[in-house]
C-alpha cells in the first residue's frame, strides 16, 4: 500500500505514475475530496484547541480573582469544546482509514528505471543465455511436450480431468520423479550456494496475509478459497507465507537481509481464456514452485532484486536452457511490484521463450500493508523494510521445458547431467 502522507504531499506525481500503469486516476478522486474535508476539520480542531487554551486561561484568572461562578461557566464552555475536539478527531480517525481504504486498491508505483508502456510490448530485454536446438539442422521436428509426456507414459491430463477437473495433470513414474527431482535440485541450490535458509511453510494462508502481499482484496477471484468457518485460503504462491512470516513484527537491523526460500504446491484459479496455454502444463490450476523471498533494508533492495534475478538464471545455466531476462514495462508488471525481470525459457514447440520466473521488488509496498518494520542499530524511530520474491522456479514449466528442449529424434529425453543425482537415469525413453 502506497503512503498516505506521500500521496497527499506528492498527488500530482502519484497520478501521473498510476497513469503508466494502466491505472485509471480517477479513481483517486474521492481521496482529493476527502483530504479538503479533512484540511477543514483540521483548521476547526485547532481553532477549538486554541479556544480550549484561552478559555483555560481565563478560568484561572477567575478563580484567582474568586469569581467562582464565572469560573464554573467557562469551565462548562471548555467542556464542551472539549467534545467537539473529541468529535473531531473521531472523524478524523475515520478519514484516515477511508484514505487507506481507497489507496488498498491502487497499485505500487514503478520504479524510475522501469520502461514506460501500456503492455508486454514495452519489456525491454535485458540479456540471453543459451542458444536454441536447430532441430531442422538435427532431422526432426520437435515435439510439445504434451505429445512427449503421453507417448513417455509421464503425463496423464485425460485421468486427472476425471479426478478433479480440467487443468489438472498427473504425472506417473519417471514424470513424478523428474518433478521432485528438480524440486530438490532447487532448494539445494539455493540453500547451499546462493545463502537462502529453507523453509516448509503452511498451504493454507488466512486474508490478513493476502491483504499483506496484495492478493486481497482486490483479486480474491484468483485465489481458491476454502470452505470454512474462517477465511482461509490455498496458497497462490509461497510468497504470501514467507513475506508474512514477520507481519506486524519490528527487525533487527542486524538480521537483515532475510533470505528464505520454500517449495509448496500453488493454487489458482485462472479465470478466462488463454488460448494456447490451456493446452498442456503452461497455465494449471494447481502446479509446484520453489519460491525465492528477500527482506531488506530499503537502500539494500534493489541490488538484492539483481542478485535474487541471477540466482533465478542460474537454475535454468545449470540445467542447460536457453532463457532471456527482460524488465516488464509499467503496464505489464503486478499491483505489489515497483520493478520486475520476467525470465522467459525457450520453447521449441512454440518457437518462442514464455515466461518461468518473475523476479519482483515490491519496496515498502508489501511491507506497509503487513506491518513489517525494522529498528537501526542506535534508533529508536522504525523504518518500513523492502519486501522482494521470485520463482527459483516454477517447477511445471522447467519439467515441461526439459523435456521439449532434451528430446531426441526417438522419442526420448536427455536428462540435464545436475540432475542424475537425484533420478539415478540420464535418459527417458517410452517402454
């Protein structure tokens, strides 16, 4: 959520940002009208405790003097200023959350260095890595990998319909060990050479921790809620329990940065249509992912969303995929983020890189709606910290990605060499 005092002291540069996010500024409108009525009953409060200072003074005077009866009037007058200071201030207390009520619904601003655009058209590449199979050079065409994890016997979409319900999957025997396989080769990277501490956090959130990284409540109709006599959720992303973890608590200075990382399963809904994506692994309604989550000091954060970025290639460098990182453009990137890289791996039976990971610094946008502060060492005022997270990675899209980017003229699948370790074969090939 975005200050209400930098909003009210900074409105003018606040639209024209919003505007670049295909936010409509109008929308702020009743925040102006509220803020005039709220410079109004600010003026009256201090007159009111102006009138209260002088009307105390004046009972002094009379009680010094022995005008006790005069006394006793102007301390009924006082009385009742005093009520209408109290009334005020009441209503000034509801003003403050109307103002917050509103800014719940307006999207962080974009950091200075994002392109300005309306849509994916403006990202801006930042860099590639890897070159692309010329599969035509080799004698074959590639395959997606529906039509390989079928003919390997891994994927089973047709059952799954039949268990739960279109945009489910079942993966089976070398499938399922190939998904876990990459699961645990990500949190072994991350936990051993890029310095994050591995958590197991709950699947299911409460609405305070999607209000505090945004989910709520303006995109309730993404999520998946439970029936239930609380308001519980499935986890859209472990990102909501980690940043959470430390939702209304004040940090050391020392502590930071935080830096965890988790594997859960991720629910969504995905209304409306997407076309190709609904086709195969690309866009489910439940899929794995190993999230990356930072907790920084404010002038520490942009140079750990870099190196949370980087972290994030180095999944796809070592599982030898091709891949491009680009920075999304103000009207692509997400409500929380104030500055995002897509990296994007190659798909060969798309011809085209889609999107694995995306790698977000949020500022104090999460951090101001969670509560989630910190004291420097010597300080006794609290600062709010910056909240980053990123898919290190999706783990659905990485499966899928391997198998379309390993596949052989025969129909198998070379295993990237990292992961022998965890599935004991190098090759998967129909039976």
């Amino acid at each position: 959520m975005l200050d209400v005092h930098f909003v009210r002291e900074n409105f003018d540069l606040v639209r024209e940002k919003l505007s670049t996010r295909n936010f409509d500024p109008a929308l702020l409108d009743n925040f102006t009208g509220l803020d005039g009525v709220r410079r109004s009953l600010i003026r009256e409060r201090d007159e009111l405790n102006a009138a209260s200072n002088r009307i105390s003074k004046e009972v002094g005077a009379l009680m010094r003097e022995g005008k006790k009866d005069e006394a006793e009037t102007k301390k009924a007058e006082s009385r009742a200023v005093a009520e209408k200071v109290k009334d005020i201030e009441a209503k000034l207390d509801g003003m403050e959350n109307e103002f917050r009520a509103i800014l719940t619904g307006v999207p962080n601003l974009p950091h200075e260095s994002v392109p300005v655009g309306a849509d994916e058209s403006a990202n801006l590449e930042v860099h590639r890595w890897g070159t692309p199979r010329d599969f035509a050079a080799e004698g074959f065409e590639p395959k997606d990998h529906v039509d390989l994890g079928v003919s390997l016997g891994i994927l089973d979409q047709e059952r799954a319909t039949k268990v739960t319900g279109a945009r489910f999957a079942v993966l089976s025997g070398l499938g399922a060990k190939l998904e876990r396989a990459l699961i645990n080769f990500m949190l072994d990277l991350h936990t051993k050479e890029h310095g994050y501490r591995e958590m197991l956090p709950p699947f299911i959130v409460n609405d305070d921790s999607l209000f505090g990284t945004g989910q709520l409540p303006k995109f309730e109709a993404d999520l998946f809620k439970l029936r239930f006599e609380r308001d519980y959720y499935l986890v859209p992303t472990a990102e909501v329990p980690l940043t959470n973890l430390h939702r209304d608590e004040i940090l050391n200075e020392k502590d930071l940065t935080l830096s965890y990382t988790a594997y859960t399963p991720c629910f969504r809904s995905e209304a409306g249509s997407y076309g190709r994506d609904v086709r195969g692994l690309i866009r489910q309604h439940q899929f794995d992912k190993v999230e990356l989550v930072k907790i920084t000091k404010p002038e520490d954060s942009y140079e750990a969303l870099e190196q949370l970025t980087r972290d994030a290639e180095t999944v796809l460098q070592r599982l030898g995929l091709p891949y491009r990182t680009v920075t999304l453009s103000t009207g692509d990137m997400g409500f929380s983020a104030a500055k995002t890289y897509d990296i994007e791996v190659w798909l060969p039976s798309q011809n085209t890189y889609r999107e694995i990971s995306s790698c977000s610094n949020c500022g104090d946008f999460q951090a101001r709606r969670a509560q989630i502060r910190f004291k420097r060492d010597g300080k006794s005022k609290t600062e709010f910290v910056h909240t980053l997270n990123g898919s290190g990675l999706a783990v659905g899209r990485t499966w899928l990605a391997i198998l379309e980017n390993c596949q052989q003229a025969d129909g198998s699948v070379k295993l990237p060499e990292v992961l022998t370790p965890y599935l004991d074969v190098d090759v998967i090939a129909s039976h």
